[in-house]
C-alpha cells in the first residue's frame, strides 16, 4: 500500500470551544515497534475529546496532539515486531489519540477486529465505550448477574453500552435520562426502569427496590451523596467523569456503616498492558456478542471529519442518543 507523506487531520488550534477544531495537513505518523498505521474509514466522537478540546485533559506522554480516542479502518502499515496484523486487515482500535485524521498509529494489542458484517461507521464507535463500560462495570466494578445496576446518562454512548452488557450478562438494569424519548431508548435497549431525572427522584425510586449494588456514574457533583443514599448495603460505586464537578461533601459514616465501595478509573493514562488485558477480556466475553448481533453500538449521527466542530456541538447539547462519529475514508 502507498502511502501519502501528508494527510487531513483535525486539530485544537487553542484551548477552547468547538471553534477551535480547525482543519490541516499533517504527516502520516509511522508505527514504531508493535504499533499499527490505520487508514481510519470512521472515528468516533466522545467527551473526552471535548475536555482535551477545553484544555483540561492533557494526551498522555508521547501520544498525539490530535483529538480521538477510537477508530475504524484499515491496517495501512505494521511497525517492528507487530504479529497479530496484517496490511489490509479491518480493525476497529483504541487509540491514544489522534483519531480525527486520515491516518492514525496505535498498540496492535489495542485493536480488534471488525465485528461479522458490521459498518465502519458502527465499529468506530465501539472501542471508547465498550473498554470503559467492561473495565469499569465488570473488571473494577464486578457486576454479577442478578443484582441491581444503575447508570447514570443512559441515552449516551457509555449509557447504551452498560445497559446492553449489564442485561446480556444478567443484572436488572436501571438508568437516569432526561427525556421521555430517552428513557424509551433505554427500556428498549433492557433496562427494567428508566428514570426521568427532571420528573423523579432517583434516589427514592432505587431505594424502594432496596437500592442498587453498583452504580456508574459520569455525573459527580450533587450525585455523589444521592448516589451513596441510592446504594444498597455493601454496594460499590465506580465514577468515570465528573460532568458537575469532582468535589461533594459526604458522609463517610455511610461508607464504613454500610460497608460502601467508592472507586473509578481514567482509560486514557492506563499502560498498554493494561489496555491489552481488557482487548483480551472484550475479545473473549463480548466480541462473540457483537458478531452474532445479539448487541450493537447505538449510533445517532455521522458528520464529515472537517465539521468535527459540529460533531463537538451536538455532544455538547446532549440532544445525542448514542454515539457520534466523524465520516473520514
């Protein structure tokens, strides 16, 4: 496959809002050693890449500049010692960053491949999500079939995900949104109740069920204290994002009386290996799932890699349900 020596890329021309996703010419990025080249087809659009946008999350050391977190395409190069991938093959990836541009390099161990007769444009919006739902949920969070699980943000790209894995794997699932349109897209996704949180209390509709043994949450805030109100003896609370702030003020009395769990996780900083363990758990627990179709990445637009900027204004309305990618190949 030739390569071209520069390639369209999105970047952050300055700390700000969507405005400053401004289009260029880059060079192509060559593998290092275990790294892949992808000829990216889609890239998928998430709030982390609006938060780097904002300039308050920094890429890691050595990683691109470039927003974007997931993508879907084809293998264009492999780098030294890279054995699982071959040129031409489909992957869908987690990438460091650098998504939104024709080209992009990531850890072979970080990609998978294309789910049987799945679109690009779907598989672009897999990776982001499922290895934050999986890691979280599952790995720190250790959600067992039959208890109560509860996601905040339903309707979202990580929302959708929980409720389809949580269901598939046995929970009763339950999820916030704030629409009546929103909380039909999660009952018909298999959460047993959607809460309306502008007409409800969701601490007291969990609490009369006995209260939830795992809660993920992205909202942070004011739903820190609710949250620990809406757990359930010996729950667990696992944050992935702080939308209304980090700070709370809590009770830790509740924590130690009834035995509560309170931990999260950041993808993004996480090693390789680390990265690599849960690429092996989704290839082995959920990848099967995806092939069969028995669930899929709710998707709700595609916009063209120069309008990133408003790709970035429709997640930030969230008016979005599921997931939003950028049209690049």
């Amino acid at each position: 496959m030739t390569l071209p020596a520069v390639m369209r890329a999105i970047e952050i021309s300055q700390p700000g809002g969507p405005e400053v996703l401004q289009p260029v010419e880059r060079p192509v990025p060559e593998p290092m050693a275990e790294q892949i080249l992808i000829a990216v087809d889609h890239a998928g659009v998430n709030r982390p890449d609006a938060l780097q946008r904002a300039g308050s999350y920094a890429p890691p050391p050595g990683a691109s500049d470039l927003p974007g977190l997931e993508a879907a395409g084809r293998v264009a190069a492999v780098g030294p010692g890279v054995t699982k991938w071959a040129v031409g093959d489909a992957v869908c990836a987690l990438l460091p960053g650098g998504g939104y541009a024709d080209y992009v390099v990531t850890h072979q161990d970080h990609a998978l491949p294309v789910p049987d007769g799945m679109a690009m444009d779907q598989a672009a919006a897999l990776c982001e999500t499922f290895f934050t739902v999986w890691s979280n949920v599952f790995m720190r969070g250790g959600l067992q079939g039959g208890e109560r699980f509860l996601v905040h943000g339903g309707s979202s790209g990580i929302g959708t995900t929980a409720i389809q894995l949580a269901h598939h794997f046995g929970a009763r699932v339950f999820a916030t949104a704030g629409s009546a349109e929103k909380c039909q897209a999660c009952l018909d996704l298999g959460a047993e109740r959607a809460i309306n949180y502008r007409e409800e209390d969701f601490v007291e509709a969990l609490r009369a069920e006995g209260g939830v043994h795992l809660i993920l949450d992205m909202v942070g805030g004011s739903y820190i204290p609710r949250n620990i109100k809406a757990l359930a003896d010996e729950g667990r609370m696992v944050h992935i994002a702080f939308l209304e702030g980090p700070k709370a003020e809590v009770n830790f009395a509740q924590i130690m009386v009834r035995r509560l769990t309170i931990t999260g996780s950041t993808l993004r900083p996480q090693s390789d290996a680390a990265k690599a363990e849960i690429a092996r758990q989704l290839a082995d627990n959920v990848w099967p799932l995806l092939d069969a179709g028995r669930i899929a990445p709710v998707m709700d637009s595609a916009y063209p890699l120069e309008e990133a900027a408003e790709a970035h204004r429709r997640m930030e309305s969230s008016a979005h349900i599921g997931k939003i990618v950028l049209k690049v190949g």
